[in-house]
C-alpha cells in the first residue's frame, strides 16, 4: 500500500470518527430536550 493510499484510508476514518462525534453530541441534545419537557400521562381503561 503507497503513502497516499494510507493517507487517503486515514482521512476516511477521520472523516468517519467526526461524523460519529457530531450524531452522539446530537443525541445527547436531543435527550437533554426530551427530558426536561414534562409528560402527560393519561391512563385509558377499554
């Protein structure tokens, strides 16, 4: 394997490694937003 198809694989993972980081950050927030609204919770007897 040449130099710049290491570099080029590298870049792949780092590209992949960030986009992972951004969806968890992502859905950190998300929890963070559906935890702090409150729930009303209704019960139904059929």
């Amino acid at each position: 394997m040449k130099t710049t198809e290491k570099i080029a694989n590298a870049k792949k993972r780092i590209y992949e490694l960030e986009r992972l980081i951004k969806y968890w950050n992502d859905l950190e927030n998300d929890e963070e937003k559906t935890v702090n609204f409150a729930m009303k919770i209704e019960n139904k007897v059929a």
